[in-house]
C-alpha cells in the first residue's frame, strides 16, 4: 500500500500531535513543562526510569553488579510514566535536558553526578565497579563496539520497525518492509556472530550483552511489537540460544521487572529500593513495602 496523498510542504510546521501509539508525548520541542522535584533515595544510586527496552539495560546492570558483589551498586528506582509526561518535569529534565529514561544521579561522591543514555550509565557503572568492561586493550574496544552497534541500530527497530508495524495509526507496506529488511540484517550480523562466540564480544558477558539483550534478545523471545513470527525469529538459532541463556540469568529476571507498570502483575515491581523488594511481589501486591 502506498499514500499518493501528501505533498510534503516547503517548510513542515507542528499543527497536531502525529497519531500512533505515543502520540501524546511526541513534540518538536525540548524542555520542562512543569515544576516536577524527583524522589530522591538512600542508596547512591538514584534512577529514574521505566521498563521499556532501553530502561532495562540500566536495571539489568545494577542487579548484576549486586549479584556480583559490589554492595555500593546499591540503587533506588523511582517509576516514570512516560505515557503521563513524567520526563517533562523539571526535576528530571535537569538530570536528562533529552526527557528520555532512563536518567540516573551518582551521588556516590562528593558532588552528585548525571549521567543520561543508557550507553553512559552502562559504562559509568562499569568504569566505577570494574565490572562487565575489560579496563584495556582489545577487549575492551570489541564490547565497546558492539556497544555502540547496539545505539546505532536499535532506533532502526524501535522507532522504525516498531512503531510502522505496531504503533503507527496505518499500516503502510514500504515502511514495514523498509524496517523488517533492517531489522532482520540486524539478527543476521548477532546471529553470524554468537556462531562463534558464547557472548556479543566474545567469552565474556560483558555490558554489550546487557545492552542488546533487552532489544534484541526479547525480541527473539516474543516480547517486543507481537512480530516473532513475522520476522520469523527462530530462524536466528545462535541469537535465540543467546537470548534464552542470556534470559535465565537470575539478575537479568530482576532487572527486567523493575519499574514495570506494564504487562503481567507478577512481573511489575514499580520501584526498587532494597532487594527484599523482590520478596514482597505478589499476584496482588505489585509495589514494593515501604
């Protein structure tokens, strides 16, 4: 199907909201739009976030650097509803002026630190706890690079396949197959290279798995846009066997409920403020004591 009917203008002007999915938090424009203060913790480590994909790599990594035994990863994970315009308050915006989760404050020294996108805290955190990151040589550039693959790719599947073929209010074939043919280039280069590694960069987990696990690992597991079947997912066996070990890993199970305020009840743990947080989840209680 194609659309014969735009013509785009000389100069494109903001006149509504563009429809789909996130309609109501999309603008042209950055900054607060309220007076919001943030929560703020005991722990060191206070993230202000949500269990989108991206979100995830950052919980994933403190539950592993806990599982670890770095006790001063100790972390509060405050919930931002970014359907409700959370990212917009002030509060949060002086931590990430780009208004996107996850955000997160170091105030494990003598100056509160900020530290936005995900790559950054991933690496802050494994640059301060020595961990998931070789300090030099080879290594160390291999994780980095896929590291990076994964923040230059994932727009591709996120904000281009998943939003034409799950959130945009038509479905239009060019860009579906235009992002369904990127998105599967991009399973064929992790599948040619778990072919002949046990981990993204090489024997190592490191924080490249932690990164492109949420995106592509949950993606091959059925959990992103209902498109497992569509781009026939379980032809990537080598991405599969990753994602499902990858999956087992008691911390990555953690992680990926934290600031959950979606899905399944037993999966939502909507903040995070100690480990027995985990405990007190139930089928009917899905936030954490206080």
């Amino acid at each position: 199907m194609t659309d014969d009917t735009y013509t785009p203008p000389k100069v494109w002007t903001w006149e509504a909201p563009s429809g789909g999915h996130f309609a109501s938090i999309n603008r042209p424009v950055s900054g607060a739009v309220q007076d919001k203060v943030l929560p703020v913790g005991d722990h060191p480590f206070q993230l202000y976030s949500l269990a989108t994909p991206n979100g995830v790599k950052v919980t994933v990594m403190f539950e592993e650097l806990l599982a670890a035994g770095h006790a001063g990863a100790e972390y509060d994970a405050w919930l931002i509803k970014i359907g409700d315009g959370d990212q917009f308050g002030s509060g949060f915006v002086d931590i990430n002026p780009n208004s996107k989760i996850p955000a997160l404050l170091d105030r494990s020294g003598d100056a509160p630190v900020r530290v936005f996108e995900s790559a950054s805290i991933l690496m802050h955190l494994a640059e301060k706890f020595g961990a998931f990151l070789a300090p030099t040589g080879p290594a160390r550039t291999e994780t980095l690079n896929w590291l990076f693959w994964q923040m230059g790719s994932a727009p591709y599947l996120g904000g281009g396949f998943g939003h034409f073929y799950a959130y945009a209010p038509q479905k239009w074939q060019y860009p579906i197959d235009r992002f369904a043919m990127e998105t599967k280039r991009q399973l064929d280069v992790l599948d040619k290279q778990l072919a002949k590694h046990p981990f993204i960069a090489g024997e190592d987990y490191s924080i490249a798995d932690i990164a492109i696990w949420p995106w592509y690992g949950q993606l091959v597991l059925g959990r992103l846009y209902n498109a497992a079947e569509f781009l026939d997912v379980a032809s990537y066996a080598h991405v599969m066997a990753w994602a499902q070990k990858i999956d087992a890993r008691p911390a990555v199970q953690r992680g990926r409920m934290v600031n959950r305020a979606f899905g399944e009840p037993h999966l939502q743990l909507h903040e995070r403020h100690a480990a027995s947080d985990f405990d007190t989840m139930t089928q009917d209680k899905i936030t954490p004591k206080v």
